[in-house]
C-alpha cells in the first residue's frame, strides 16, 4: 500500500477483508500504529476498504470514482422491491446510478447475457441508470469511465468528443 496506485491498494484492502483474512477492526489497528514514510496515505487507503467489495476490478472502479472526486457510490448496493431483488456493484441510492464492474469470465454464455439484459431492464423500471463497464474501461480508458459516471451525476462535460468508438 506505500507505493502501488490507488486502485491495487484498494483492491488489495478489500480482498483482505472481503476473503476475511484480516477484520476491519485489525486493519484499523495496524495502519494506526505504522510509523515513517506514507503513513497517512496506507491510513488514507484503510479508511477507504470496504469488504462488500466482490472483485479487483469492483475496486478499481470505486478507486476511479474517488481519484475523481464523484462522492455516494457504495459497494453492493441492493436493489429490492416486492417483485424484484437484484444487487449491483457500486450504487448511488440518492441518484439512482448502478454501475456494473464486468469481466468477461462472468459474461460469456448465453444464458448470461439473457439474465444480464432481464436485470437491465429491471433496474431501468425501477429508475435507475444502470452503466456498465469493462475490464478494458475500467483499467485503460479512466478518464472515459470518470466523463460517463460524472456526466450520469449531472456532472458537465470535460472532454469533446465523449463517445469513443468501440
């Protein structure tokens, strides 16, 4: 956590708490009495893992909206009504936004995307802005990822031409 990006101390973080290998209370604890060089940024980064975090590429995508300063996105957000339950990686309650962490290992079969775009739908029915993102979004397109989350939140654009092509 000294010298990795954001994003991998992160994810690092949440994967220890996530797989229980460490509780937050012990977490806490250790970066509290750490001593010398980076400090503040190793307590900075404990201060932000989560262990509802189910991925590397979940908390990548948080570490992104932090980096931006885009605030109310929380891990595993539940999205429940009498006919419906369906939780969804990052969601901002407030504003109805879900985003969608997806690897490919989890969206390769048919039946996959049958569900995926049943749950889409779902969501939208129920308000919410569903964005979903990809490995490749996620880990090399980020200022892309920060316009489209950032423009969802009402955000006003920062960069011209927004939309790249696929």
């Amino acid at each position: 956590m000294r010298t990795l990006p954001l994003a991998e101390a992160l994810a690092i973080a949440d994967s220890a708490l996530h797989q229980r290998i460490l509780d937050a209370d012990d977490l806490h604890a250790a970066a509290h009495q750490l001593r010398g060089p980076h400090r503040r940024r190793i307590q900075h980064i404990v201060a932000l893992a989560d262990g509802r975090a189910e991925s590397v590429l979940e908390s990548a995508l948080r570490a992104i909206l932090i980096e931006a300063g885009i605030d109310g996105f929380e891990p595993q957000v539940a999205v429940r009504d009498e006919e419906f339950s369906a939780r969804v990686d990052l969601g901002h309650r407030k504003l109805r936004i879900a985003l969608e962490a997806d690897g490919f290992e989890h969206h390769s079969a048919r039946q996959d995307l049958v569900k995926d775009c049943r749950r889409h739908v779902n969501l939208s029915i129920r308000g919410w802005t569903l964005l979903r993102f990809s490995w490749e979004d996620v880990m090399y397109d980020r200022d892309w990822v920060v316009e489209a989350v950032g423009r969802s939140c009402g955000r006003p654009p920062l960069t011209k031409p927004f939309l790249h092509a696929a």
